[in-house]
C-alpha cells in the first residue's frame, strides 16, 4: 500500500481567499439550498480491480509471517479504496464518473424526505456527493439537520462515499478540532477545506487564526495525519477577491502543497474557461486531479441570484437565449440541460478531464437528464451484494447480514453501529453481540415517511377483525386499491413497495395472505443464476448465484400449532424459527447455527454468503418486528378504539414464523408447506 | 455444558493391584506385540446431532453480550466433543460402536508401515484406539516408535480418537506429570490409568509414592482437573493378585470415584462372565460406562501364552474344540470369529452393552471379520470434509485448506502443527502463517514406503531423456504396467494409487501425460451433487456438493509458452498459478485471494469451502513439490548419472501450473486449455 507523502510548502500568507461555496451559503443560505441536490446512489461494482500490482507477479519462495492477506473477499475494490484512489483508479482505467453536492435539510422532516430520496436513487452510481457546511445551522451539531449528521447518514446509513464541507473562518483550533474527530468518529473519510465567510464587513485577519482555507488544510494534516482525503475548492476565472488570476493560482498551488488530495471547482459558463484554467494550473506545478464544477441553468432567476452571489458574468450569447425565454422555465431548463451537456462533452472530449461535479440546484431532473444523455448514468448499476453496503471503514469487511432486516437496513445498521467487528466471510466468525436498543433517534429515521392520515387510508380507517388485517397485507402485495380505493403502498416492515424480487412470487404471497398467512419477507430460491442477472444478480461477473426459499410472517397460533404437524413431514428440508412476543421460541436448527440463504461463487474467490438466518439475531428482530404493530399501526387508532384492539391483539397473540427449505435445487416446497396446513386445518378430524 | 462433577472417594490402600494390559506387556513384551492390532481408522460423520439439547427449543427474548455461539460449522459434532461426550451420544442414540488396541512398533520401518496402515483402515469407524505404554521401551520419548510418538501420530496424522495407557509404578511424580504434560501438548485427550508391574520380585509398596492406579487416577486429576478422560482397567474374574472379587470390585470403585470416566475390561471366554461383572458393579454403585474386551482367539499359541500370563482359566468347552485342531491356524482362527461373534452377540443382546473393545492380536483379519459380522463395521464411511480430519484439539475448527497437500495430508499437518489458528470457514480468515519447514523427522513420516529397488523398477532403472518420465506419469495413470513390466503404484507426490475420483478423469489425463503435461493433482467439477454421492460427497445428508475443476501439473517452459498465450483467451474463466523452482510466478489470481475450489451447501448450515487454491500456500507447496523430485526419485541414481541429471533437468527447468475452470456448471474446459496449448505448439507459425 502506497502511503500518500506531501512536500511540505512554505507557509506563506496571502490575503483576502473567501472559500467558494460557503461564501456564497453564508451570505443567503436559502439560495444554496437551491444550489445543492439532494442525490442518492450505491456502490458499483466495478467488474475487476486486476490493475492492482500486488496481485501480478511475485517471487521469492518464502512465505512469512507477517504476510498481509485481505482478510475479506474484496468483492469489490471500491470498498477498501480511499476516495482518491477511486479517484486515480477510475483515471487509470479510463472510466468518466460524477459526483453530486447538496446541502442540510432544514427541517426533520425534510430530512426523512433527503434520506428516503438517497435510497430511490444512487442508481446513477456517484463517485461520491458532497454535503455542504452551514456556519449559521449549526453544522457540526447533533440535530437531524445538521451538515454533519446528514453527511453521517449518506455515508452510515445510504452508503455513499461523502465529503463534508468544513469552514474555518472565526472559528477556534479547538472547535474545528473537535468538529474533525466527531466526522472520524462518524465515519466521514473526506473533508473540503474551506475558509467560509467572514462575519462582518471589516474582517481582520487573525493573528494565530484560521484566516484562510490553506490554514485548515495544515490543521487537518498536523492533527489527523493521512486519515482523511482533503478536497479544496479553485476558481477557474479567479477569486472575486483575489488580487489577480494569477495570484489566485499561486493561493491554490499552496492549498494543495498544504495536503490536498484534489480540486473541484466553482462553475464556470464555457469550457474553455475550465480548459484554461487546468493548463495553467499545470504550469505552475498542480498535479491533484481538478474536477470541474457544473451549474446546469435551471430556472432564469436563480440564475441571476447566483450570478450576483458569486461575481461570475453570464456571457452575453446565453444571456440572449434566456431572456426572450425567462418566463418559461421548461424552455429554460431545457437550454441549460442542452447547454450542460454540450459543455460535458467538450470537457470530456479535451482529454484532460475524467469526473464531473454537480451543483444541481436541489433539482434531479435536469441533472439526470445531463447525465443520461452523456451516458455516464449507471442504466444497470451491479450490486457488489445483495444488500446495499455501508460505507463507515469500521464496517468494509462486512459481508454477512441476517435476511430478518432485508427490507429494512438502516434499522439493522443503526442497532449494529456499537459493533467492533463486523461479519466477515461468516456469520459464524462474529461473536454476534447484542443489538442496539429501538430508540427515538432510530425511530426518526426509520418511521414511516407517510402522515397518519395517508397511512389511516392505506391500512384502514377502521379495522373490523382480523380479516380486515389480511386485507391490508394482500392489497400490499396485489398492488389492487383497497376497499376505499387507496392503494397500499407500504406497510409497517416495508416502506416501499414490493420488490422486483419478491414480485416473482407474487401470486402464491397473494393467496396465503388472504388466508392469514401475514408475509413480510421472503426471497425465491435460485440455483445458480449468472452474477449479472438482473433481478437476482450480485458481485462481480462471470459466477453464479444461489439462495434458499424463504418465507417469513405473522400467524395466529391455530395456524401454527397446524404448522408445525405439517413441518414434521419436511423435516431436514425445512428450517423453521417461530416466536411469539414473549419469547417463546420453537426452532429446529442444529445448535443456533446460522443457515446461509444466499450465496455466490466467483472467479479466483472464496464464497460470498452474504445473508444467514441467524436464530439468535432473529430473536432481536423479533422484538423489533412485533413493535412495529405497535408503534406504526396500532398507534394510529385512539386507545380502547376497537381497531386498536385488533392490532394490540395480534401483537399479543400471533406468532412470527420463518422458513427455509433447504433443497435449493429443488421446486421450492413452502408454499405446500403452508398448502399442507390448511388442508390439515380444514380436515374434518381437526375440526 | 455439563461439568463432569465426582465426588471423592476417601483414599483408601489396598495391596497387590497389578494392572491388567502393562502387566502382562512388561514381563512379555514380544507376546504382547501380538497381543495388540494395528488399526486404522478415521472420523465418521453421524448424520446429525439434532438430539443435541441446546438446539431445541430456547425462550427469552434478550440477546446477550457473552452468548457463545459455535464458531465453527460443526459438520461433525464428534470433533468437539470429547470421548466421555461420544460415548454417552452413542448409547443415548442406540448406536453400537467398536475400540480397538494396538501397541507400539519395534523398529522405525515398523512404524512407517504401522501409520500407512492407519490411513488403508478406518473405513470401519472405531470411536477410539489405544497404544499400549512399554515402560521398557522409553514410552515417553521422542522417538519413533515410542507409545507417546505413536500415540501423537494416531491422533495428529490420522485422525484417530487416542486413549494413550499410562503405567505409575516405580516413577516419579514428576516422570508422571512430565509425560502427562506431554500429553497434552501433543493434543491427546485419554489416559489410560494403570498400575504397571513392579519391576523387582519382592516389591514393596512406597510411602507417598504411586502404588496403584488409583493413585494415577488421582493425580491426573488433582493437577490436570478435567482435561483428561480417563479410562481404568476392570476384572471381569477378578485381578489374579487381588484379595478376592468382592475386594477387586472395590478396588474398581474407587478408581472411579477418584476420577475415572469408564472402564475397560480384561478379556474372557464367557458372556455371563461379564454380563455377571457388570451387574455386581452396577449393584455397589458403579455407573460408568463399562466396555468388555473381547479377545478373538487367533492361534494354539498365542492363547497359550496368553493364558499362562494373565492366569486366566480357558473354559473346558473351548479346549474341547481347539486341542484336536491345534496345528491348523485356520480351522482355529475360523473357531475363534466363530466363538467371537456369537459372544459379542450375546452381549450386545443383553441390552447392557454398546460398545466393544478388541484385542486384536497384532491381526487385521479376525477382528474386522468378526466386526463385519456383526454388522458394526462401516462399509460406507460418511466424509465430514473431504479432507481427513485431524483429531488435535486444537485443529478442531480447523476446515479449510490448500488443496496442493491433497495426496499429502500429513505433510501438511507436519508443516502447520506450530500453527496458533487453524483457518474456520474461510481460508482468508486464517492470517496464514509461514509453513514449517522440510525436515528429517517430516521426511521419515512423508518418506516414500517402497524399498529403493521396488522404486527403480517402478521409475526407471535407467532413464533415457524426458520421455522416460513422461512413461512413469503416464503408466502411474493407466495402471498399465512400464516397459519392463511393472506397474507404478505411487509417485514421489502421491504414496498411493490413483484416487476413485481422480479415476473420473483417467483417459483425459493419460492422453496429456503422454505429451509431457505430467499431473500431480486433480479433480473435476461437479455442480450439486448429493452430499451422499459415494464418490464425491461428504459432510451430513440433505446437502449438495460442489467442485471447480482444477489441474495440477509439472511442464516446460516451451509448453508454459504456449500455455499462457492460449490462457489469454480463457482470461477470467480460467485461473492459474505458474512457478518455477526459483519462485518466478505468473498468475492472474486476484489480490492474492484464494479460490474455493470444493465447497457443500447443508440444511440450516453455513456453507462449507474446505478446499481452495491458495496463492501464498503454493509457494511453500512449489518448495515441497520441486523437492520431491530430487529427494524422492534424483536420489535413487547414482550422481552425475545421466538417469539422476535428466530429473535435475527437469527439476531445474520445469514449471509448475496449477489451473481452475471457475465455470463449474458448465464442461470442464481445462482439457481444451492444454488441447490448444499443443495446437498452438504444433502450428507453422510456431515452428
């Protein structure tokens, strides 16, 4: 492993260097908004990092001691890669990536809306997203809103590699010290250095201070060494402020001399302005990568805001499209999105340049549109497993999960955030501690992200019986309005609709629940389908993976106690786990192991089984499981209200069931598993 | 867990208790040689351990910080249990099983043949051996044929659950607790706790010193509290010295109140002579497990002799029968199953008895006679893994290995018994620490068993160039005998004929071998067989099994040439590691990763991958591999002789090449790989 070294640059002091973003957020916050896109994406998996030179060709016969082995499969090489070295490697292959900024929410519930819009996309595949830092919304606090804890969320939580903002103007050592362990502690591997704006009109130069961005990225490196990768931020027409062009280049070659691992730059409005700009910075003896900044025109006003805020001059051929056409914003959305990929392409053609950054105005359309059309979106994007992975570097050789919490992984990633290791390669390995508490802040970012009313429409204004719970369960799956015409679109253990996966079995999900059978997570089985399939594939190309039939719901305990004489015809073939709320636990798994439910074989690799059941973790899923009855539907009703008492009733009195049928190669046998017990259940002599 | 709680017996003294098997051993070594069989077993896999109790049903709902999951798949429960545990699984499920003893050989060549036979037996499942202790014969040494080093190499090599027996008269304390320590730093679990005999004719009893088994008993206890099981002697007629058979039912008694686990017995001729024993035990309170020894009478002679030192009684019925036939060893043998069989049955009738312990008289065919009539033996062995397993304590979650030792398995237990971790689950878990070193006593174990004139005839008196040894390959394949009319059985890197499964692949591999692509290890791919498959299959039912093809082989360089041009085309299906004996490497393994080449997928299990090809492990295995060549078959011509410089040759320039086809599903292409190879050898433009 390369150890990144710097020469170290004079401190010399220059004045007057505002921090580009920042400047601009401070002064009108509600306009940067406008300026940064909420985004949302997921690790690619790029098919093979055989570039790697240790993996080439060795001599020398002796093994040793110390030999340094991956100690995870690597499934993919962006999980153990520092952003710069994606950065490089994606150079070195020739591959063109993106990447997105956006800012805080302002409100919690703007936050729950950011996040659930993180999961519907990353479908483009971002090299990384950015989140700025808001001087004024106290940015480094714990609040849901905050610069840091919304980085902290893409990356725990949504899994994207992220660069927090970070300003250092009149501010103390101590504080911004302090704001960089928190990020460490979070997980946050990636800091854009910043000075921010200073507060009053007649700013005085500290003495011992932060007074420039240079200054923080000398901080940063003093106290952290090479932990993070530092971003700052070039000007491809100057600083407003800088006393020249020229000499804004030489206060950006010290910035990077300080420590900076790469540029991204303000926007400019032609390419060549960003051409120019790359040349002469070369010629100075600027190496990092410069990532251009791209503003794609998206409405005639906050262009003119923008252009105010940030000294830029639009040139007079676009001022001549926009204002004949100012009223119209389609018109103008669509001539920025004509006129930014026009750009891209110049940019990109020229040779000297692999990434784009977007400042997307909060909009996804047109930053979409832009990036479609260049054919830089990931159409397909390939799952480096079959549940999106956490980006924290505490969690990077995790490759094993319970399927209990399939649909529901910001929950599992909370209540594990405790965890010091990690499963890696088995479930078996990691001793398996306890799981965090349900605990408000969990509950925040996991609740239902619909109001009550909407959720009283889909699951019921009333419940009449339990049958009026089956309803709610096989309108879910059907995709059929309900009685009163509402489509269910989510339930307490899912918060999007089905998936493409679970669709397949659609039809047989459908009639069991219907007869009380209450499914809330199941997954085919598969014998050996190519990696790259699209609905079931995983990992790296050219293997072959494989799951266990699996099916787990809530019935009462008559179905059960039916079940269970049924089971004993399958025995061997099918695991079975079922609890109630209190705990009572009927198994038949060979002394709590884990039973691998999906499974991959790959080129030059060990087997990646990515998702167990786990008798013991199922017993924390349980507790969690059974709330949610509780916390998100019973909740809905006034207390003593008889719909109330039909949840609270099923709660008390339903088991939670799963089953696995072992024979994977084989017809999957649930669904006469359960067919078996209501045959059992109607027979006479049961009646 | 139970711990195995007792409570202490008060000591009380009593004279004259002359151990059963020792005392005879010591004062007629030579007899007791023949008294005792070589046997050869291994682990045998019950097909599950659902009568475990921890697994069944378990209620609360917290899951805890300490909770002890198995760390390991436990194919087999009996790797983790100890022997107490499996005989007490064994009775609770009904099963009968069978012991057997042998004794220490007398030369270092006795030895040899002595451990290849524990590897051509064990098809018939013993759940233990025991290995006599000659007082006489330094038993606690390092040397060969010591019962400590034979002891260690039964449970280390071969996989075998060993009962070490341990004599205490005329020693020291601290000679005990040496040999003891000893032990257990060789992972042996079972004592067996004897007196010995005394070594002058007027022994007297010493104060303070070890007079009796009991006083082993104790002190194995008081300084090794439960690590050991112990075993002590029982009299089914009484001890000949003792005072009475009431008093040598105390005495026994109090060997197990002092600590012992069970009991075995001396032999005798009647089954109600024990069934009697075993009730006058059970009636003053004996309640651990007492196995009958079981004596087949093999000889005239050997009885004879046998008799005269045990002071035991033959009844006048046998005498009857065997006095006429006394000079026909067969018509006596043939009475002695006879006699054997009906006795064993009586008492396995009886209810009482589950276990059998045999005398084998140094004799392989009486014992498994009588064993395969009573339908005890195991035809069909069940395989946990498809390696053997080794029975070391410490190697108990040991499941993964480099495929290279295949048809070297006590090489590589040699070559990694410093090992601290023995790799669980995944190869990349294990830190992979250096393997030890090729030395003399590895040699003396690994060496070849033919004499070096059987190897000559077998490899060439005189060999002519490189086809010569493309013969040796090529007939060692067939099974055709050489030009000179002899078969070859073994090759320097495989002791034994050609496995049932590389058989699988017999025509392909004699067609390259002919052509200088000269094959140490294969297999072939197989993609979801039952685990019951009788070739392939392994670990417990209801699984399937899986393999890449893989293909090992020594070549020249010419051939690698070509080779790995034709591998370009293969790229990604195709994985290869290619060495020559100075290290230089080729491979296209990615990240020096391993790849599981054989791996089992079991109902509510984890899945196993206890094969794979091993990047770093082939450098030590090319060392071993490129050895064997000059010690093995260099060595056997004289120097400077061409014969000797045409395997220098090859061992200089040759290279090694391992191949996996990772498209198992698919034909085995690896077969067309080296097709192309000579196609391309043999087309124009490379002439």
């Amino acid at each position: 492993m390369l150890v990144h070294k710097r020469s170290k640059a004079p401190t010399s002091s220059w004045n007057r260097r505002p921090a580009l973003l920042s400047h601009i957020s401070c002064q009108l916050e509600s306009f940067l908004r406008a300026l940064t896109m909420v985004n949302e994406t997921q690790h690619t998996c790029s098919a093979s990092s055989s570039s790697r030179s240790d993996g080439g060709s060795s001599s020398g016969s002796e093994s040793s001691k110390d030999n340094s082995r991956c100690s995870t499969p690597v499934l993919d090489a962006d999980r153990h890669e520092r952003l710069r070295e994606k950065m490089r490697r994606r150079q070195d292959a020739g591959d063109k990536w993106f990447s997105l900024e956006f800012f805080p929410p302002r409100t919690a519930n703007a936050a729950v809306n950011l996040i659930s819009r993180f999961d519907r996309m990353g479908a483009g595949g971002p090299l990384f997203i950015d989140v700025t830092w808001h001087p004024a919304g106290d940015p480094g606090s714990d609040k849901e809103t905050s610069s840091m804890i919304i980085a902290n969320t893409a990356v725990n939580y949504c899994g994207l590699e992220t660069i927090l903002h970070m300003t250092c103007c009149n501010q103390t050592k101590d504080d911004i010290t302090g704001h960089l362990q928190k990020a460490k502690r979070l997980g946050l591997k990636n800091i854009m250095a910043l000075r921010g704006d200073p507060s009053g009109e007649e700013w005085e130069e500290e003495v011992e201070g932060f007074n420039y961005a240079v200054d923080l990225v000398k901080h940063i490196r003093n106290e952290f060494d090479d932990y993070f990768d530092i971003c700052v931020a070039g000007y491809p027409k100057g600083h407003p402020e800088a006393e020249s062009y020229e000499a804004d280049l030489r206060h950006l070659k010290e910035k990077v001399f300080a420590g900076a691992d790469f540029i991204i730059t303000q926007l400019f409005f032609r390419p060549e302005t960003f051409l120019k700009f790359m040349k002469d910075c070369q010629a100075i003896g600027i190496t990092c990568p410069i990532i251009p900044g791209i503003f794609p025109i998206q409405g005639y006003h906050s262009l003119r805001q923008l252009v105010k805020l940030s000294k830029l001059e639009v040139p007079q051929e676009i001022k001549d499209v926009i204002e004949p056409i100012k009223d119209n914003d389609a018109a103008i959305r669509s001539y920025g999105v004509e006129l930014a990929v026009s750009m891209c392409r110049e940019l990109l053609d020229s040779g000297m340049v692999h990434g784009l950054h977007f400042y997307t105005l909060n909009r996804e359309v047109a930053t979409t549109e832009v990036l479609k059309r260049l054919g830089i979106w990931k159409e397909d994007p390939r799952r480096p497993l079959p549940w999106a992975v956490s980006a924290h570097p505490k969690r990077r050789v995790e490759d094993v999960r319970p399927i209990f919490w399939a649909s529901r992984p910001k929950s599992y990633i909370y209540r594990t955030q405790e965890w010091d290791d990690f499963p890696n390669g088995r479930w078996g390995n990691s001793s398996s501690p306890a799981f965090g508490e349900l605990k408000d802040y969990y509950l925040f970012y996991l609740k239902s992200k619909s109001p009550r009313e909407e959720l009283l429409k889909m699951w019921g204004e009333e419940l009449t019986g339990e049958e009026s719970v089956f309803e709610v369960f096989t309108c879910y799956i059907t995709g059929e309005p309900n009685r009163n015409g509402y489509k269910v679109t989510c339930m307490p253990w899912n918060d999007d609709p089905l998936a493409t996966e679970t669709n397949l079995l659609k039809d047989q999900l459908e009639k069991v629940n219907r007869r009380g059978i209450l499914t809330i997570n199941s997954q085919p089985n598969i014998n050996g389908k190519p990696s790259t399939d699209p609905i079931v594939g995983w990992g790296p190309s050219g293997g072959y993976v494989f799951q266990k039939a699996y099916l787990e719901f809530f019935t009462s305990s008559e179905i059960v106690t039916a079940l269970l004489k049924v089971l004993k015809k399958y025995e061997l073939r099918v695991n079975y786990h079922i609890v109630n709320v209190k705990g009572q636990n009927i198994t038949n798994a060979p002394d709590l192991q884990p039973n691998a439910v999906t499974w991959g074989i790959f080129p030059g690799r060990e087997i990646i089984q990515p998702t167990v059941v786990d008798p013991v973790s199922f017993l924390s899923w349980k507790d969690e499981a059974f709330a949610l009855w509780i916390e998100q539907w019973a909740k809905l009703y006034e207390e003593e209200s008889p719909s109330r008492m039909i949840i609270q009733y099923i709660h008390d009195n339903y088991y939670l069931v799963n089953l696995v049928d072992n024979d994977f190669p084989l017809e999957n046998c649930l669904w006469q598993v359960v067919e078996d017990t209501f045959e059992l259940l109607n027979s006479p002599t049961q009646q």
